[in-house]
C-alpha cells in the first residue's frame, strides 16, 4: 500500500497546516485531523504519525483541544501515550502511577494515595511541551459521522501498512511500553491492520474537500 500512502502525504502536505502553539483557529466542526511529528519523514515529507476523530456533533476542535491543549491525560488517550513513552525512556516508576485512570470516584478512592499531584502535572507540561515543539496537523472537513470513523480506520491501516513509512531511530515513540506504536511508528493501538484505502478512494475524499 506505499502507493497510497505516499498519494495521501503528497495531497495532505498541499492543505492548511495547524500548529499547536498558535490559536487553533479555521478548524472545520467536523473532520478528521492527520497529524505529523518534526524529525519523522515519509514519502519526502514530515511523516504522518497519528489519525484521529470526534464522535460528537460538531466536536472536532473540542476533541482535539482535549489531546492537545487540555492537560488532563485522563480525557485524551493521545497525552497518554506520549506520558508513557516519556516516562519509560527514562526509567521512571511513576509510570505505573500514570497507569491509572482517575476519572472516577471509585479509582480515586482506591489509588488516590498513589498520585503525586505536583509531580503529575509537571509530566501534563512536559507532554504539552513536547506536543506544541514537534507536532503540527491538517484537517479533512467531513461532516458524516459514519463516514468519519469508516475514513479514519482506513487511513490509520493505510499508514500501518506501508512499507515505506518507517520511524526514525530517535522517534519518541520508540519508547513507548506500547508495543503497536512501537511496531506501527504511529501513536495508535486501534485500527491497525485492517482495511486499507484504495486509491480511487483516496481521491474521492480529497474531491470532495
């Protein structure tokens, strides 16, 4: 599927590009963000390192606000996972703590005496940090909800199962406890390996932004 895959980063290079440490402004209500990482290249250009969606109504700028902007690992699986590849590079047993879910009550009442509240945040900042200093994205307006989640899965195998995209030796994500993100190059678990784009497919999503 190179042939693809290197079609998809060609068009995605040619739209609107979104940064992080800059108002998230021009952001369509609904749509699918590809995400590319400074340091990591594919098919001539930054490379394409995670698909994601909403699958609320006109939630796309609050999704990815929730990833990107909001430090609250809890909510976002992506500051999740860029906690934890942190954390294990370089040894720390705080990870097993950065674990665990504290959304609910019954979590905080087992594990509450485990968090490091000073500490958790200071890892919130550096997952921030790291986020507004490598990552930038483009966005794909698709208002179908369906057709969102059918897209994005495609996209993510499409990108999964190219033989050409390949992380670099110094990719964060390395490091990731993962072993799919570690496998993959991606910052994904879910959608891997499956159906793939085609590439009349791929043109008609890109006619009809």
């Amino acid at each position: 599927m190179s042939t693809v895959c290197k079609k998809l980063h060609t068009i995605a290079q040619t739209l609107p590009w979104f940064s992080f440490s800059s108002p998230l402004t021009g952001i369509p209500n609904n749509g699918i963000y590809l995400l590319f990482e400074k340091g990591e290249y594919g098919h001539g250009g930054e490379r394409i390192v995670r698909v994601g969606t909403h699958t609320g109504e006109n939630q796309l700028r609050s999704r990815i606000q929730q990833h990107f902007t909001q430090e609250n690992k809890d909510r976002s699986i992506f500051r999740k996972n860029i906690g934890r590849a942190l954390l294990h590079k370089s040894s720390d047993p705080y990870l097993a703590v950065w674990e665990i879910d504290f959304t609910t009550k019954a979590s905080r009442d087992v594990n509450g005496h485990l968090l490091n509240s000073i500490y958790q945040n200071q890892i919130e900042q550096q997952v921030s940090e790291y986020i507004r200093n490598f990552f930038s994205f483009v966005v794909l307006h698709i208002d179908s909800k369906q057709q969102r989640l059918e897209i994005e899965s495609k996209l993510i195998s499409t990108l999964s199962t190219c033989d050409e995209c390949f992380p670099s030796a110094t990719w964060l994500g390395n490091y990731s406890p993962k072993e799919k993100i570690r496998n993959s190059g991606l910052w994904l678990v879910n959608e891997l390996n499956k159906q793939p784009l085609t590439e009349a497919e791929l043109t008609t999503i890109f006619a009809d932004l």
